[in-house]
C-alpha cells in the first residue's frame, strides 16, 4: 500500500493564501508607513525653516545690539513649542564666531557649541532622532551678524510609526486569519470531489480490482480526470490479462534456458579446466625461466670472480714456483758461486717474493670487496651527522685522486643540517660515486667537473654526483649497477664499485638509486634515502 509523504491540497491551499495575503498586505503597509514617514520630516524641515525664518529678525536686532536679555526673552517664547528642542545663537566678530545664548527644552541636557560646524549645517541634516539646520542672521548690508542653529525632535514622527505599524500589523493578523478561513471554504466546496476519487483509487489499489470504475463528477474538469483514469484502468485491465499469458510463456522459455545453461556451464568447466592447466604450465614455465636467468647471473657472477682472483693467484703460484726452483739451484750451487752471482740470485728471489705479495694483496683487496657486497655494514647502529662535514670528509680523500688524470674541478654543496643515519654506507656511497665519476668520466679528456649535491627534508636524503664527461651508451646505462661491469677492467678497475653502491643503497639503506646519461654530455646519478627517526 502506497503511503501519503507529502501535503495534502487542502493544507497547501490554505498556507498559500494566507501567505500571499499577508504578504500582500505587508508590502503595502509597509510602502505607506514609508511614504508617511517621508511627508512627515519633510513637513518638520519645512516647520524649522518657517520657525527660523519667523525668529530670525528679533533674534537679529538682539545680536547686532549685543542684548543677551533681549535674546533670551525671545527664545523663551519658545518653551510652547512641541517640536523645538535646541537653538544656539552666535555672534560673528571681526575675527571669529562666538557663543551667544541658547534655547534648551527643560527635559533635554544642553548641547556643545556648533560654531565650528555652522558652514555644513546650512542644509537640513536628518538622523533617527533630530533635524539640525543652521541659518545666517544678515544685516541691511548683507554681511553676516550671527548664526541660529536649532535642532528640531522627530520623537512625535516616531511614536506615529510606531503605533501605525502596531495598527498595521493587527490588520495583517486578522486578515491572514480571513485568508485562512477562505481558503477551508474553497477547499470544502472545490477539493471534496478530488477527495471522494482519492478514496475510490485508494479502494481499486487494495482490493486490486481493475474491473471498476470512477463516476461522472460535477465539475468539467475533474470529470474530464475521471474519464482518463478510467481509460487507465482499461488498458491496466488488459495489461493484466496479457501479463497472465505472458507468465504461461515465461515459464517455459525460462525451462528452456534453465536447460541451455546447464550445457553451457558444463562446457565452461571443461573451458575452465583447460584453462588452468594452461596457467599451471605458464607459471611452471615462468618459474624454469627465473630459475634459468638466476643461474645464469650466478654464473656469471662465479666466472667474474673466478677471473679477477685466478690472475693474481696464478702469478703469485708462478712466482712461488720459480722461487722454489731458484733456491733449490742456490741450494745445491751456493758453495760454487761467486759474491755476484749470489747476489744477483737473492735480488730475483726478492724480486719474486715481491711478486708474490702484491699479487696476494691484491687478491686480498677483492676479496674485501667482495666482502663489502655481502652487507658487512648491515648491522651497525645510525648516528647523528653533519651533512656538510660528511661530504667535504670523504671529497677531501678523494681530491688526492685529481692529480693524477685530466684536470678535473670537483664541487661539493651539503647544508649545515644533522641528520641521523647509518655513517659509514653513506661514505662508501659518496666515497664510490666521486671515484666511477673521476676514473671513467673523463678518458681522453683535458679538463672536467664533477658536482656533489647533498641535501635533506623531513623525511629523504638526497645525493646526486653529476659529471659533463663522456657520458655512457644505452647498453652502458642499462648495466652500470651489474657486479663486474666495467669499462676500464685493464687499467685494473673490478667493476664492482656501482654495484655495492647499488646493494647499499637499496639493501642496507632502504633507498632508491637512478642513472641517468647522455653519450657525449655526462652522468647524473640520484639517491634517495629515507631517514631514520
């Protein structure tokens, strides 16, 4: 059953009645009280100029004889008027105007001296309470003998306003209350047919009998409602038989698909299966392929290693060997031997022996690297640095290194902020930054620069190292974070330099590192490292 949300017509009808009504009637009020109050202070100004106009010449005779007594008597006349309750008399001398007398109301406090505000005054000047209007007092030769001021009272208009609109709104209420019972008038006689066919709709809806009818109703109009109502009611009638048939065919299309889904779903499982027998092998394929490319990288990362310590292995073994041969021919030979020939047989068993511990230390060395790639910083504790001494500490060991090569100016920016962080990473990452800059930016080149910008916010750490040297190809850039990518490994360079900055950056420090080079123009590398609270 359908429920009533909204306002009935009679409600509505008798609220927009009453509203227009008062509403009406509010406007028109309220343009008379308005127009009303406008004559009255335009008859009070026209009263004040009459009052100054009838005063001045006694006042004027009073001021150019310099008789207060005089004056005073002519203002006291003044306590019969209703509408006058100040007047300031002054008198104009050859250097300025000066106070004479005044006229207060018994009931009102005096007012200040106006004589510096007579010029303006000579218009009316309106407020809520007063009119205030000044006026020159001439002589018979026009020249100017004194000033009258008067203020006039607007009280009387007030309290008119005041009682009209307490009039006017008392007329609104009753008539707003007329409006109202108007209204319940026009609904009794012109709404009760709209009511009763309610109620007969109302009926069709419960009962939901469609065969019925709405009769013929007095009014044109609302007959003219019925009539399409009924024609309604017809085709919902036949609407209702054809549903009747229409649920018959219903049903036995809705068998029918029942049926075609079964099939079908059955056909989508055997899909289905299919389907993921395919993905198992995907994935299982996926997986070959990773474990594939990981023993490839590990293969490769086993043949680099096996390459950079099998040289100085091997030379310190061949020196070993010769050594040994060496001193066994010293052995058997020492008691024929010269004093020179002895000598020169130690100098090549040092010259070996010398052999031997560069090739072990460098051996030693990899080996450090290598050690350095397994995270030996990993666990040392963060500490509190100065991001500036940070990067003029680890340029200053580094500019030993400019020397040594084409003339290259290394500049370094880093604020005076501390920040908290793991120390000895970030050097190595400064530290080898600098150093892939310095080493292989500028083959071939006369002169250079390198730029170390270190800074902070809340919450990174940011480094960028950037170079103007050769730059690096698609292949280079794409590889440069690789173990044992290098494009100097004769002059004895490891390759593993951007590598364990790469591990340390997003291994040990959590952070993100980006390349970025043109061949010909340079290298910019950023870091990104989230500091620690």
């Amino acid at each position: 059953m359908l429920e009533n949300h909204g306002n009935s017509i009679k409600q509505s009808l008798s609220i927009a009645v009453a509203a227009v009504t008062g509403l009406a009637l509010l406007i028109t009020f309220a343009c008379s009280i308005y127009l009303q109050n406008q004559h009255y202070k335009e008859a009070l100004i026209k009263r004040t100029q009459n009052a100054i106009s009838v005063l001045s010449p006694s006042l004027l005779d009073a001021v150019q004889n310099d008789d207060a007594n005089q004056a005073a008597r002519v203002l006291g006349n003044l306590q019969h008027s209703s509408f006058i309750t100040h007047l300031h008399l002054y008198r104009v001398s050859a250097t300025d105007t000066k106070y004479f007398t005044s006229y207060n109301r018994s009931s009102m406090d005096p007012l200040p001296s106006r004589a510096n505000q007579l010029p303006p005054l000579n218009q009316p000047q309106l407020s809520d309470q007063h009119i205030e209007l000044a006026a020159p007092l001439l002589n018979s030769d026009n020249s100017i003998a004194g000033y009258i001021y008067i203020r006039t009272s607007l009280a009387e208009s007030n309290n008119y306003i005041r009682h009209t609109t307490l009039l006017h709104l008392a007329a609104i209420f009753v008539l707003t209350l007329l409006a109202a019972v108007l209204a319940r008038i026009i609904h009794s006689r012109l709404l009760r047919p709209l009511n009763d066919i309610n109620n007969q709709l109302r009926e069709i809806h419960i009962q939901k009998n469609y065969h019925l009818r709405l009769p013929p109703a007095k009014y044109n109009e609302i007959s003219q409602f019925s009539i399409g109502v009924n024609g309604i009611l017809d085709k919902l009638q036949r609407v209702c038989l054809h549903s009747e048939a229409s649920d018959q065919q219903h049903k036995a299309l809705t068998n029918e698909l029942e049926v075609k889904i079964a099939q079908r779903t059955q056909a989508l499982r055997a899909a289905n299966s299919e389907l993921i027998e395919a993905l198992e092998e995907l994935h299982a394929s996926q997986h070959r392929r990773i474990e594939t490319e990981r023993l490839a990288s590990m293969t490769d990362m086993v043949a680099g290693i096996a390459h950079e310590i099998n040289t100085p292995i091997g030379l310190s073994v061949t020196a070993a060997s010769i050594l040994e041969e060496q001193l066994n021919a010293f052995s058997n030979d020492i008691e024929n031997l010269s004093t020179n020939a002895s000598t020169n047989i130690l100098h090549e068993l040092k010259s070996n022996i010398d052999i031997v511990q560069r090739n072990l230390a460098r051996a030693s060395e990899l080996i450090g690297s290598f050690r350095s790639l397994a995270f030996e910083h990993a666990k040392e504790a963060p500490e509190a640095i100065k991001l500036k001494l940070l990067a003029e500490s680890v340029a200053s060991h580094i500019r030993p290194l400019l020397q040594q090569g084409p003339i290259v100016t290394l500049q370094v920016e880093a604020p005076d902020q501390i920040i908290t962080q793991r120390r000895r990473p970030l050097e190595t990452i400064i530290a080898e930054l600098l150093e892939n800059a310095l080493l292989h930016g500028f083959k071939g080149q006369e002169k250079g620069t390198i730029e170390l910008q270190v800074d902070n916010n809340d919450e990174l750490l940011f480094i960028s190292c950037q170079d103007n040297g050769l730059g690096m190809n698609d292949e280079m850039q794409h590889r440069i974070f690789e173990p044992f990518m290098t494009s100097t490994r004769v002059g004895g360079h490891t390759g593993l330099g951007m590598h364990l900055v790469y591990n340390l950056v997003t291994q040990i420090l959590k952070g993100s590192i980006e390349c970025e080079s043109t061949l010909g123009k340079g290298t910019l590398i950023t870091v990104k490292i989230p500091l620690t609270e």
